[in-house]
C-alpha cells in the first residue's frame, strides 16, 4: 500500500484551485467573445435593417412611378390606392408615342444635354487642369467664382436669360438652351475633376516635360488617357444636370420644337385635370434610358470617383 508525503497532499488542493481559476477565466473569455459576436451580429442586422427600409422609401416614388404608367384610370384612382396594376394595359405608353410630342422633346433633351456636355467638358477639362496645377495670385478668387455660379438657383438666372436672349432671338432656340446649360454644367465638372487633377502625380508631368512635351501636349497624351474615368463620371453628372434642368427650359421655350422633357411631362399638367396615366408614361420613357446607363456603368462611376481620393 503506497502512501504520498504530507508536502505533496498540502500541494493537491492548491493545483485544484488553479485548475478551476483557469477554467474561470477560459469561460469568462469564452462567454465575452459570445456576447461580442452577438453584438456584431445584431449591429450588421440593424444596419441591413434599416439600409433596406430607406432603399425602399428613397425607391417607393420611382416604383410607383413605373407601375402607375401601366394602370388604368379606374385603378389611378382607385380607393384606396394600390401599388400594383390588378390589369396592366400599355394605353398609356400607346397614347404617349401616338401623340409624338413627347418624343420630339426627347429628342431635344438629348441634343441639348450632349451639347451642353461636350462644350463643357471642351472648357472644363483644360480649365481644371490648370486651377490645379498652375498657383498664382487670385487662382483661389478666380477658381470660387467659377464654381459660385453653381450656388445660383435655376430661377434666379432665368429671368436675365430671358431678357437677354430676346435681345438675341435664342428663345425658343435649342442652341440658346444649350448656351443658357453651360453655366450650370461647366462649374461642376470643373468641381469634380480639379480635385482629380490636383492630386494627379507632379512626377508624371515632370518626366513628360523632360521628354519635351509643353503642357497641352501633357494634357492630351498623358492625363486624358489616365483621367478617363473621372472624366466620364464628370461628364455623366454633368449631362444628368442637363437633362433634368427644368425651369430654365420652361422660361426660353414656348413650343415642342424646342421644348425638353421635363417641360413636356409638366405640360399633362392642365387647368382642369391632370393626366397621370400618360404622364408617368411619359416619365417613365424619360427615366428609363438614364436607370439603364446608370446601371451599366456603374462600376466606372465607382472607379471615377474614387479615383481622385487618394494620392496617385
């Protein structure tokens, strides 16, 4: 029969109680990673949450929109409301390309919305440039005054616009509305791509005059190719401030010849009556061609904008 020694028995009852504190502190560390991952979890719940609730009430006018256009009256305004059509019909759409009006002005919004982009962007780009790379006295003076114009709402700059292209004949005159967009479309893509151009590599242009290229032949061969994105992002803001723009093109058009979409979606807008049916038709083939580019180049505006967020 064996028998330990009374040192090693007085030892057994402290290695017990140095087991059981690690078995402690294990379960103690054990139960805070527990709660902390239920912590996440329910902060990344509440997050998808309510991103989804706002998604849908930021969605809910665009939704109705689209499902209100292939309605009949009688469920337009139906009580109480529905979302969706109980017997979608196309009359609505058929009686929008019937017409033709709405169509024209699609037409016209294209033309003015391109024209103004593309002489901005022909301003703008060298424009940027050059504010972001090229200090002197007053460039900060003469960069805000640019862009202040931007500030000015539609209406207040509607009124001298009119005034002076009567004195012109550009009212009613596709090209006076693409003169009278200018002002809103060039400041912003001055905006957006002077940011990009500012934190463009020195190194780069630097090199570039070595090679004995001056500063337009910089710009052409070297930044354009590099800054592609981000002018693609700033032209498409810039032809989606175009495109919208309301006021202006309802204060210099008084016909469909030169008249935008937006002027003739408010036009099913009458004295007595409105018409929805064919009014969320006619937004509807307004809206649509810029959901799908939009959507198709999605990742571009992406890689855009975040181009000019860091340092390259």
């Amino acid at each position: 029969m064996t028998s330990t020694s009374p040192a090693i028995d007085r030892l057994a009852p402290s290695r017990d109680t140095g087991a059981r504190r690690d078995d402690a502190h294990r379960s103690g560390r054990n139960a805070a990673r527990r709660n902390k991952t239920v912590k996440t979890n329910a902060r990344r719940t509440t997050f998808v949450i309510v991103a989804i609730a706002a998604s849908f009430l930021f969605l809910l006018p665009i939704i109705w929109i689209f499902t209100t256009a292939f309605k009949p009256t009688s469920e337009i305004f139906a009580i109480p409301p529905t979302l969706l059509p109980s017997s979608p019909t196309t009359a609505n759409f058929q009686a929008v390309f019937t017409d033709g009006v709405i169509l024209k002005m699609f037409g016209n919004s294209l033309f003015v919305g391109l024209g103004a982009t593309i002489v901005s962007l022909v301003l703008g780009v060298p424009a940027a440039f050059g504010f972001a790379k090229f200090r002197y006295r007053m460039s900060g003076i003469l960069l805000g005054g640019a862009l202040v114009t931007r500030m000015f709402p539609p209406v207040a700059l509607a009124l001298p616009f009119f005034l002076e292209f009567r004195q012109l004949g550009l009212i009613n005159n596709t090209a006076g509305l693409i003169i009278a967009y200018i002002p809103i479309v060039l400041p912003l893509i001055i905006w957006m791509l002077e940011g990009f151009f500012r934190d463009f590599p020195d190194e780069i242009l630097e090199a570039a005059r070595l090679d004995g290229l001056g500063t337009l032949a910089s710009l052409w061969k070297i930044v354009l190719p590099l800054a592609r994105p981000a002018i693609g992002v700033a032209a498409l803001f810039g032809f989606l401030a175009a495109w919208n723009e309301f006021v202006i093109a309802l204060s210099l058009t008084k016909t469909p010849d030169a008249q935008t979409m937006p002027v003739g979606i408010a036009s099913y807008i009458t004295q007595f009556q409105t018409i929805w049916g064919q009014m969320t038709a006619a937004s509807v083939i307004y809206l649509l061609p810029v959901l799908v580019v939009t959507l198709i180049a999605q990742r571009g505006i992406i890689s855009g904008l975040m181009s000019g967020a860091t340092k390259g």
